[in-house]
C-alpha cells in the first residue's frame, strides 16, 4: 500500500537513532480518536521539525495539525507541498527531503 515502506524505513532509523541518542528522534504511534488527538498535537508543539511521510495517499491531516502548533512539516513527496494551495504555501512552509 503506497508509501507504508517508507514509513517503516523512517520508523527503524528513528528507534536505532534514539538508541544512540535519547533526543535525536522519538517515534510515537498515537491513535487520533479517544485522547489521542490530544496527544498528538502536544508532541507536534513539543517539536521543531514534525515528519509526515505519505501514508496511502499523500495527503495526511497530520500536516495541517503541525502546522497548526509550530511544527514544521518535513515532507517526503513533492506533491505533498501543492496540497491545499488556498489554504497554505507548502514550498515555503515546509521541508522536503
């Protein structure tokens, strides 16, 4: 299904970065319904820098919940940054690696 391999690249270097060193990247799987959306946005405003691989398809409602508490979303696919043109500059709001 379209981008889980990647998502799964980004997961193993993450714990195997944290290993090394506690504060370089925390991975955290939050489930949106229940408290979780309110866990979610609390660890977006904790962080500098948010990553929002694609999931199935490239838009993710995660890249707006970042951009709503300061974090900058780090996308994967350049057609992430053309998402909802009326509603935010993705060129020069986010990153793209």
């Amino acid at each position: 299904h379209g981008f889980v391999a990647w998502r799964k690249a980004l997961r193993n270097e993450c714990r195997a970065l944290q290993r090394a060193n506690a504060s370089a990247c925390e991975w955290v799987w939050v489930s949106m319904s229940g408290n979780g959306a309110e866990q979610a946005l609390l660890k977006y405003a904790e962080a500098d820098f948010c990553l929002q691989p694609p999931g199935d398809t490239l838009p993710r409602p995660g890249i707006m919940d970042a951009i709503s508490v300061g974090c900058v979303p780090v996308l994967f696919h350049p057609l992430q940054q053309q998402l909802w043109p009326r509603h935010w500059h993705g060129a020069e709001a986010s990153v793209l690696v």
